[in-house]
C-alpha cells in the first residue's frame, strides 16, 4: 500500500479509537500494535515491548515527576491566595490593579506550579469573587483567569517543554529559554484587552481600588518570596551550568516541600501522601503516554509514513509560510480534542523534519506549538479550563466563560502573528544565555 494512503488510513483509525473512550496511551499502542501486525507481521510485534521500556530510558524524563512534585506541593497549599493578596495589596493603586494582580498571579503561580488547572483553581477561588464583588464583568472575570491560567505551560518551567525537547531531541534548557519573553507577552497582551474591556464597560471606578498601608503589603511577602526564590535558583543552577534539569528540578521539588511544611504547616501525614499520590498518578499518566508515543512513532518510520510524508511536503510548491499557516491550523484542531502531551509526542517527530526543511527554527516552532496548545484549553469542546472555572463560579454558565475567553483567544493568535514577524522573541535569549546554534 502507498505511504502516503496508509498515512491517512493510521490517522482515520486513531482518531476512531480516541474518540471510543479508551486513554491516549493505550489507544497509540493499540494502533501501533494493529498496524504492525497487518502490514509487518506479527515479528514487529516482539519488538514492542523493548521499544515501550527503552524510551523510557531517559535521564531527562527524571525531570517531569521532580517538577511536578514541586508544582503540586505549591498547589496543596495556600500560596496562589498569597500570591493573589500580595500582588493585590502592592498593585491596587495601579489602573486597572485587581484585574493586573489575577493575570499576574496567574504568570507566578503558573511558572511555580507548571499546570493550568491548578492555576485556574488557585487563582480563581480568590480572584473571581474579587473582581465580581467590584462590578468586573463576569466575562472578564472568568475569560482573564482561565487565560491565565494556560500560562502555566508556557513559562518556565514547563513539563510540555520538556515533552517536546525528548520528543526532538531538542535542548530543555534552550526551550525554557525561549518561552520566556513570548510568555511577558501574553501576560501583557491579556492585562491589556482585560484593561480595555474594562474601560468600555463605562465604569471608571472599576479600574481603581482601595489603598493597603507599608506594613499591611510587607507583611504578605514572607509567604511568596521563598517560593519565587525557588523558581529563580532553579533557573540559575540549570542555565549557570551547576546541574542538568533533572538535578536542579530534584532540590526544587525537595525545597518546595520543605518550604510547604514549615510556612504553610503541610506535616500531617495525609497531605503529605496527597502530594506524592497525585504526582505520582500524574507522572506516570505522562510517562505512559511518552512510552506509547515511542511505539507509535516507530510503527510509522517502519512503515515508511513519516519519511514519505516528508518527502511528499518537500515536493510541493508552496510558500513555506502557507505551510507553516497549515500546520498551525492542524495544531490547533487537535489541541481542541487532546491534551498538549499527547499532541506533543504524536505530532512533533512528523512535523520537526517538515519544519527544519522549510527553514524553520525548532526552538521557535515549540513556542508557537506550546501557544496552539494554549489556545486549546480555553475551546470547546474540551477546553479543561473553561471547565475548571464553571466548577469555582458555577453561577456563570459555560457560555459566558467561553465568550470572555474568545478574546485572550484572539490576543493568542495575534502572539503566534507577532512571532512569525519577529521569530527573535523565542530565539533571541537561548542565543544571548547559551550562545548560537550552528
């Protein structure tokens, strides 16, 4: 059978057996498996399990439950209201403040936690009351939080930028790098359209709040700044060559549950026991799918689908941005319907070969893929976020969220426009701190 159609064939059947209801890993390996029987004997079959074992065997996947360790012991505590108070308490005398502090603490909690729905759920408890109680829309309200909230893998550091660094073989501390200015730029990108839309709401008290005295701001900031040391030493260690990701990532999980358990009291046994369950379920759900993503890449270079659809995407004589617009256009169906790990590993060892022979950096094409991504989880119909949201204010409905989130929508399209134009904000710092690639 041609490549090409036998392509077609294995994508028409893993969408059928996602869609059926069974776990993203579980689906790749049964298509993997399936596919191999038929078309390369039942031979390629004892292969699997070696493949399944052997892409696990990866210093760098240490890394993913020590950072998600880390995120979910800040999770587990009171630190997103902190970090909501203290951003609260110093910026209320800005325009625009309150709103300002949620995108803010969204940006911090994100980078310290790694996960959106955390971030959503942390932040919105307290802010989304807040701003309602002063007049806010509720579609500002909510749209700005469970935006903000998508931040969270994006910023450094990120588990899906890992994900794709193993996926690609691509540097992890290069990739941290450069989500850095594009995630400043969706932080102001939001903070400006929720500023806007505030304005034109027609109610100028809005945009200013109450006053906090000197004391009443310091007194909040022993809670937070440990946590944001953490995230700045880890940063430091990683890209001033004291440790690899996975060490650095391993003292920060360490530091973030110590800090947990003397500043916020986390010693009973059973919160202690939440924390590593929920990671451990967590890492292993990600571990799983990376394995099953290994054989499901393997079935399709033995078949020969992924070099001929390469080969196919070289012959064709079309501007490389129509092509860069197409894959940008399947990024962000799929994110629609599956998770950004699950998108990461299946599509990225088929669309990397297509990308560097268009002459694009692979560096920056995982900050426009991590923003498609972004951009999934605040749409239907899965959109984990809108969800996440409905469950804290369950007195707005659905569609208001959805409609207060279309916007930061399009503020994350105009960011992907802003980077195709000027591809240096992902690639400008990874060069000045770690030097040029050649």
């Amino acid at each position: 059978m041609d490549p090409l159609l036998l392509g077609a064939l294995v994508a028409l059947s893993t969408i059928f057996v996602l869609f059926s209801g069974v776990s993203v890993a579980v689906g790749l390996l049964i298509v993997s498996a399936g596919f191999l029987m038929i078309f390369d004997g039942m031979r390629s079959l004892e292969l699997m399990p070696e493949i399944l074992f052997g892409k696990l065997d990866n210093f760098a996947l240490l890394s993913i439950p020590m950072f998600i360790i880390m995120g979910s012991s800040i999770a587990s505590t009171r630190a997103g209201a902190d970090l909501y108070e203290a951003l609260e308490r110093w910026l209320t005398r800005v325009p625009g403040g309150l709103v300002i502090s949620n995108l803010g603490a969204c940006a911090l909690f994100a980078a310290m936690s790694g996960s959106s729905p955390a971030t959503c759920a942390a932040i919105g408890k307290m802010g989304i009351p807040e701003m309602r109680k002063r007049g806010y829309p509720d579609g500002v309200a909510a749209g700005s939080i469970a935006a903000g909230g998508t931040l969270g893998i994006l910023i450094p550091p990120s588990v899906t930028m890992i994900v794709y660094g193993i996926a690609t073989e691509t540097s992890i501390g290069r990739l941290f790098l450069a989500g850095v200015i594009p995630g400043l730029l969706l932080v102001v990108l939001f903070m400006a359209w929720s500023l806007y839309s505030t304005w034109k709401s027609g109610d100028a008290s809005l945009l200013t709040a109450g006053s906090y005295t000197w004391r009443e701001k310091l007194e909040i900031l022993p809670r937070v700044l440990p946590f944001l040391g953490i995230i700045l030493g880890v940063l430091y260690a990683m890209y001033g060559g004291i440790a690899t990701p996975s060490e650095t990532a391993a003292v920060g999980a360490l530091l973030c549950l110590i800090i947990a358990m003397v500043i916020y009291k986390l010693w009973a046994p059973s919160a202690l026991w939440n924390v590593l369950r929920d990671s451990t379920k967590e890492s292993v759900m990600i571990l799983f799918i990376i394995a099953a993503a290994g054989v499901f890449s393997y079935m399709l270079s033995s078949l020969f689908i992924t070099q001929a659809i390469a080969e196919w995407i070289g012959t064709l004589d079309v501007n490389r941005w129509v092509l860069m617009g197409t894959v940008n256009v399947f990024l962000l169906i799929a994110g629609f319907f599956l998770p950004p790990v699950a998108v990461i590993l299946m599509a990225a060892p088929i669309l990397l070969p297509i990308i560097t022979t268009a002459g694009f950096d692979p560096i920056w094409f995982a900050v426009v893929l991590t923003i498609n991504m972004e951009i999934g989880l605040i749409s239907p119909p899965v959109g984990l976020n809108l969800y996440v949201i409905n469950g804290i204010a369950p007195d707005i409905s659905l569609k208001t969220i959805l409609m207060g989130s279309l916007p930061f929508v399009a503020c994350m399209v105009v960011a992907i426009v802003l980077l195709c134009l000027f591809p240096g904000l992902a690639t400008w710092l990874p060069d000045a701190v770690m030097g040029p690639t050649f």
